[in-house]
C-alpha cells in the first residue's frame, strides 16, 4: 500500500508524501478537508518535530480507508508531531481544538458528518498539555487541561496503530460519539498532570472497543491518573502490558445512555495481558471495575471476565486484585498468575463489594480474601507457593521456566468468552504479539510454555546476538550470528504488530539468511528473530 509518489485506484484515490524532499513540505500543505475514500498521507519523519495540527472529519469505507501513516527515519524514528508552538492549515476550521493535536469530529470545514474508517498509524503525538500553547482560528491558545494526542470526538470504524502517546495530559482520548474502535501496537507513557487525578495515559467512552499489542508506561512523574482508564461498552483489553499508574485498570461506568443502553455494557472481557505494580504506586488495587459517578443505575452492573492474566506488584505493602463498585458487579478470575513480592498474606483478592469467583489461579502461599472487608470471594480452588517459576523476573521476563508450577495447570474457559475471547496470543515485548502455541493443557498466566522468549530482557547476558546487514533499502537484509555454532533453525521476520511476514529457511553459502522484502510490504520496523534471539530492521522505500 505504501509506495513512492503519487497512486491511483479505481476511485482515484491519491496518496500525498510529507517531509522533507517531498511534494508536500508541512502538514499544513496537505487538503484535510477534502480527502476522500482511498487517500493516503505519509508524514516522514525528520529531525525536528512538525509542529502542528489538524482534524480529521471524512469518511472512507471499509474497503478503502482514509489513511494516515507516519514513516520511520533510517533508524525507526517516527516522525513526531509536537503541541508546543503548533499551527492548524488556515482553511480547517473545528471546535474542541484545544482538546487534541488531532482531532477526529466536529468542524465547519470540512463541513461537520460522522467521520468512519479511518487509519492512523505510526506517529509519535508529544506535549499537548499545559502550559503550552497553539495558534488556531482564534489566534494564540492555550491547550485545555485534559488535552490529548489524538481527541475522538465521535467518529466510526477508526485504527489508531503503532502510534506513541506521551508528554500529553491525556494520552489518547475517546468521547461516546465513537464506536468500533481499534488501538492495537501503540506506546503509552509520561502522560497525565501533575498532582492530578484527572488525566490517564488512556481515557476511552466507547462503544466496542479493542486494546491489544499495546505498552501502557509509567504516567508523569507526580501525575496521580490510572494507567488504562475506560468507560466503554463492549470493551476488550487483551495481549497487553500495563505498567504503573493509579491503577494499571479503572473499567467505570458512562454518564450516556448511548452507552450505558448498549447491551454490551454489561460484560468487560481482560486476558492475555501482564500487568505490573510498582512499589510506591498511588493505589494499591490492580484493577476497579463497576463505576464512580455515584450514579449506581449507571454502573456497569455485569461481569468483568480477567484470565490468563500475569499480574505482578513489588510493593511491600498490600495489593488487592479487584475492587468492585456495588452489589450489582461480578468478576470471574480464572488461569491467571498473581505474584507479589510481600509476603502472602499482602496478597487480597477484593476490595469492598460485589462477588469475585476465583479458580485455577496461582496465588502466593497466605494470600487472603480481602484486606478491608468480608469480601465475597467464592474459592474454587487454586495453586498455592512461594514463587510461580518466571524466566526471569529480575529483568521482567515473566514467561514461564520449565520448573513452574504453571505448567499445564489451566482449566477449561468460561463458556461466555468463546469463541470470540479464546485465548490466542502473546504479548511480545515491546507493542506487537505472536501465536500462542497450544502444547496440552493451557498454562497460566499470559504466556505459554513451549515458545522461547521472542526478546532477550534487557540486562541479561546471551552467548550470541543475531546481527542484521543490509544493502540501500528496500534491502536484501542479511543475518547472521556473532558467536554460536551454526544452526539450521529458520530466521522470522515479524511487523510492529507480532505477524509474520517472512520466513527464511536456509543459510547463503557465507553462512548468513538472506531476506529479500516483498513489495507489498510496508515501510516501517521489522524483528527477525532466530530461536530466542532477536533483532531490528528497518525498511525504507
């Protein structure tokens, strides 16, 4: 999809280059108000950030979106798109602009419609927040306390992809004018306000909405938001690693009916994820589930599904697994693995109300219903000890050894997840995924036993490393060992996203695997991984 110059499809759909050397010099060049089903904007990265913004208020189709796609720089840079000081192309004119470097809804031209099927991929959003500012239709303004990278205003059928959030007041944001919205292979961090409790690395108001492949950071230092923060209906957090935060999860209740009346606002599904708690971390609860309007009929008032999670807190203080907010909300906790580094009677299951069922978890040795209250905590049975056998927790490989008591240990899904929420896949650190191999019985937790680590943690040592060598781009690309015996195994080639996209099966007669990029595939960064070892490229077209 992504070539050089300028394309055309049946619907004479254009694609327009950004950047320097390239027809379009600044964001602002590029005709916002009348793109159309097809079209394309590549905005190549470059040493100094585009200092700009813009609405995106059009409608593609399913067939052929409106894409916006941010090229890498000869080392994986992406091009960055910066609040501070930033311009708006002068024919765009939209309200809210203060609430998001871009934003999707709401303007006067292009003229205001439902905008559906849009792509936006591979940009790095930076420093919307206060005390910076913008120039816009009213001349020099101040971004609005709880401004965001990219503000949903309302919109349908939207990817928001590989893209990195940080440095925001809000890292992205949705309001309940979306739906059916994907945010899949992006990088959360360093957003929120500081002494704040308002802004989140992610504030979503969603109907149907999906997060997976993502890496949710530590917000701002002193910010006192959550990690993931969402008021959705038909929310599915699934393959993620959330770190940090308030809380890593707050699943709260909608103030709209167009929300709250959707049927599938009563079931929040959470697998396949690591989540992480750091000592020192403002709350001592992983995740929230049920409300906080104080609006009880506005609730959620159904049943959050957490399994196959990995969860690990090193406070030294309590941790509490869930909080839910009234009588009316349940949670079914299966399969997962809840590791704290206190001691076991540190470790509660629920905070306050509501009814948890807990089975076929491992849990520290002493674990304890609750902390606060006589918690309704329905015990099914779990696997108990003093350490769940991680690769290499020091270095937060928290895929399973061979000695773990994990191993082999899960029992059978809900029936209310299947098919759509069987488990499938792996996070692979950092922003992407792969196959979750089935070897037997599943195994706890967020990884499966028998596929090595795709990415060496940092800080450990290998006895080699997989060097990659490359001709001008588009490639080939060579690979080859710094010190091994050889090997017949197979080099992969995976996208940003965890898919395979190549597979080179034999060794050049100078002992390396040669890859030669297809012509379809896309501009961007790529692993290639042998065995356990791994390493980047990137092609430039």
């Amino acid at each position: 999809m992504l070539t050089a110059g300028i394309v055309s499809s049946a619907l004479a759909a254009i694609t327009r280059h950004v950047g320097p050397g390239h027809p379009f010099l600044n964001i602002g060049d590029v005709p916002w108000e009348s793109l159309a089903p097809g079209d394309s904007v590549l905005i190549h990265a470059r040493p100094a950030p585009y200092a700009e913004k813009w609405v995106l208020c059009r409608v593609g189709t399913e067939a052929e979106p409106i894409v916006v796609t941010g090229i890498p720089d000869a080392v994986g840079n992406l091009p960055v798109i910066t609040g501070l000081n930033a311009t708006t192309r002068t024919q765009l004119n939209f309200w809210s602009e203060n609430r998001g470097l871009i934003k999707i809804g709401g303007a006067n031209n292009p003229p205001d419609t439902m905008p559906a099927w849009i792509v936006i991929e591979n940009l790095e959003l930076r420093a919307a927040h206060t005390p910076n500012s913008f120039t816009g239709r009213s001349g020099l303004t101040a971004w609005a306390g709880n401004a965001a990278g990219i503000y949903v205003e309302k919109g349908q059928h939207l990817v928001i992809r590989g893209c990195r959030f940080h440095d925001c007041a809000n890292g992205f944001f949705s309001a309940y004018l979306s739906s059916d919205l994907l945010v899949e292979g992006c990088r959360f961090e360093d957003n929120g306000n500081v002494s704040s409790i308002f802004e989140h690395n992610n504030y979503t108001e969603t109907n149907n909405i999906t997060f997976q492949y993502n890496w949710f950071g530590p917000l701002k230092v002193g910010a006192g938001g959550n990690n993931l923060k969402d008021r959705s209906a038909g929310c599915v957090i699934r393959y993620n690693w959330i770190e940090g935060g308030n809380r890593q999860l707050d699943l709260v209740d909608s103030d709209f009916p167009e929300v709250y009346d959707d049927p599938d606002y009563r079931n929040t599904f959470v697998y396949g994820n690591v989540l992480l708690e750091r000592d020192g971390d403002g709350n001592s609860q992983i995740a929230h589930y049920g409300g906080d309007s104080g609006i009880l009929s506005h609730y959620r008032q159904g049943t959050l599904w957490f399994f196959q999670n990995t969860v690990v807190s090193r406070r030294s203080g309590n941790t509490t697994l869930l909080r839910l907010s009234s009588s009316a909300e349940t949670a079914d906790a299966r399969n997962n693995i809840v590791s704290v580094t206190a001691t076991g009677n540190r470790l509660g299951m629920l905070d306050q109300t509501g009814t948890l069922t807990i089975a076929q978890n491992w849990f520290k040795t002493g674990w304890v219903n609750s902390h606060s209250a006589a918690a309704s905590v329905i015990n099914n049975g779990q696997i108990t000890g003093s350490d769940p056998g991680f690769q290499d927790a020091a270095f937060d490989n928290f895929e399973l050894a061979s000695t773990s008591a994990g191993i082999d240990q899960g029992i059978a899904a809900a029936p209310a997840t299947l098919p759509e929420h069987a488990i499938a896949r792996h996070y692979m650190k950092h922003q992407g995924s792969r196959t979750r191999p089935i070897s037997g019985p599943i195994d706890l937790g967020a990884y499966e036993f028998s596929l090595p680590s795709a990415v060496p943690p940092t800080g450990t040592q290998r006895p080699a490393r997989l060097l990659a060598w490359h001709s001008p781009s588009p490639g080939p690309f060579a690979f080859e060992l710094s010190e091994a015996p050889p090997t017949a195994s197979p080099v992969e080639i995976f996208d940003v996203l965890g898919r395979r996209v190549a597979r080179v099966e034999k060794k050049d007669a100078d002992g390396r695997w040669t890859w030669r990029p297809s012509d379809d595939l896309s501009p961007g960064v790529y692993v290639a991984r042998l065995g356990a070892l791994t390493t980047r490229v990137v092609l430039v077209r």
